[in-house]
C-alpha cells in the first residue's frame, strides 16, 4: 500500500501545472510587443488568441504562426529560438488551449461596394465607456469569390474613451475584380471582463466621415442592459442624412435565424431613428450575445447613407 501511495504521489507531482491564455496573453504584451508590435509588414497579429492562431496573412491565405502542442514545430518559434519566454512555450507544447479571456466576438457587415478610385472603405467603431481598451481585427472577403482580400487591425489594447474613432482601411486592388462588394468581418474583444462590450457600435462607409458628422451619432447606442432585473425591451437609434429605405435585423452573435426584423421606406433626412424593441414574448430570445445591423439605402445619390452593426448582450 505505501509503495502504491508513493507511485501515486509522484504521479500528481509530474503532472505540469495548466497555464490560462490570460497569463501567456500578459506575457506576449510585456515580453514580445514591446520589440515587436504586431507587423503589419508580414500580416501576423499576436494580440489576440484568434490572431495567434490565425497565423500570418500574405496572398490571400493563412499561414499557421504555431502548431499546437509542438513549439519546435512552430514556424513563429523557430525563427525566434531561445527569445521566445518559457511560459509560451509551455502553453503551446500543452496545446495551446483557450480559455474564457480568449474569446473575440464577431459582427459581420455584407454588401459594402468598393470600386477603383477607392479601393477600400473607411470603419468608425464608438466603445460603450470612457475609458474602455478594445482589440480589434477586421477580414475583408470578396463576396463574389468568397476569398479574403485584405486583412488589418486598426487598434490593439487603445483606449477608445467612449469617442468615435475611424480608420481607412486599404483593399489591394490586384487582389479582386473591381468594381465589386466585400463582407467586413470584425472580431472585438476587450479587457477581463467581456461583458464591458455591450453596446460597441461599428459604422462603414466608402470615404472618410468628417468629425462633426461623426458627433451627430454620439447617441448611436443601445440601452444598457443590467444584470439585476433585466431588461424587456431596447431601443435602437440612428441618425439618417438623406431619405432613406432602411432595414434592422438581429441575430445571434454566430449566425442563425433573426429573432427580430423592422423595415421602413422613404425615412425624412435629419431626423434620429429610433426603433424600439420589445423582446418580452420572443421566447426564441435568451440570455447572450446579439447583433444588430442597420442597412440602409439613401435615395439622395449624392448622400451616402452608412449600414451600422452593434454588439449587445441581453441578459433574461
């Protein structure tokens, strides 16, 4: 019995302590970045686990940075050798396994129209909160071909302050027939604490806003969501410049059946809109992640008339 009791303690005693994504996550941002920020250059963003495991982004495919479970074996490790901090290196070679600080949501905006004098589209994206760091990675796919075209981030860990903020974002042009649409693929995260994305609204048009156009949607939100009771019901808004057709739908984050639609015609210019939902006898409707998306089609040619996305989480 005591040598079996022996075997089995030095058994737990082998057994390699289980390393959290959080942990290697802190590691990456004071060890790594700090020499090597996420490089563009080579199209490889570490700030992230989806951006880890994506790899690095050149002629339109992916290519694996590291292979779970072997850091030998990883292309990214074997480059840098004996640089790579041991904590790294330990999660890899235990599989490089997520954990709930691991998660990016994603929103998703179709039928954004590119064309050759401008061969991308600008995205403003508002934090709910001052304050609030936001790490955020956008796929543009060619709709016609369903292949990925260009691939950026354009802030990592920056604090939004609860301001509008925007950013170009280029489309190569050899890498798909012009003129033509693209999907505008957008992973969030933010912090330790997930939960502070509620409400984080994303903007896509094809030039720049200017500012004072931008502050006229300050109000562009939803109504918070409180844990303790919750809510019955939201309301949507949206500031319109031209007459406009526009169309809400909601999802669940991932995909899936809408849980709610709303369509209009011929909206007045220079008005706030504001759509109410009342999400009370929508048994489909549970606690979790949503998406909201406006898509809106101006009637003035010379007024475009951007499509909005919103991240929210309802709580039942």
């Amino acid at each position: 019995m005591r040598s079996a009791l022996l075997l089995c303690a030095s058994t737990l005693a082998a057994q390699p302590r289980l390393i959290s994504y959080r942990e290697v996550a802190t590691v990456i941002a004071a060890e790594c970045e700090r020499c090597h920020r996420p490089r563009k250059e080579i199209g490889f963003f570490p700030g992230s686990y989806g951006g880890l495991m994506d790899g690095t982004f050149g002629g339109g495919r992916f290519r694996p940075a590291l292979v779970p479970g072997s850091t030998d074996h990883s292309p990214l490790f074997r480059i840098h050798q004996d640089r790579v901090p041991q904590l790294v290196r330990a999660w890899i070679d235990a599989g490089a396994k997520p954990d709930e600080t691991a998660r990016e949501h994603r929103l998703d905006i179709d039928g954004v129209p590119v064309d050759n004098a401008r061969s991308g589209f600008w995205l403003s994206c508002r934090a709910p909160k001052d304050g609030q760091n936001i790490t955020l990675r956008v796929k543009v796919i060619d709709e016609a071909t369903g292949n990925i075209v260009a691939y950026d981030w354009p802030t990592s860990s920056r604090d939004l302050n609860g301001r509008w903020n925007q950013w170009r974002i280029a489309i190569p042009k050899s890498s798909m027939k012009l003129p033509g649409a693209v999907s505008v693929r957008l992973h969030v995260s933010g912090g330790q604490d997930e939960r502070e994305l509620d409400g984080v609204i994303f903007v896509v048009e094809p030039k720049q806003t200017p500012d004072d156009e931008l502050l006229k949607q300050k109000d562009l939100r939803t109504d918070p969501q409180p844990v303790v009771p919750p809510r019955q019901n939201m309301t949507f808004r949206y500031v319109l410049r031209a007459p406009s057709d526009v169309s809400l739908s909601v999802r669940p984050e991932g995909g899936g059946a809408p849980v709610f639609r709303w369509s209009d015609r011929d909206l007045p210019a220079r008005r706030v809109l504001e759509t109410p939902w009342d999400f009370h006898a929508a048994p489909a409707v549970k606690t979790g992640w949503y998406t909201a998306r406006f898509q809106c089609n101006s009637r003035n040619p010379a007024v475009f008339q951007p499509d909005m996305a919103i991240l929210f989480r309802i709580v039942r």
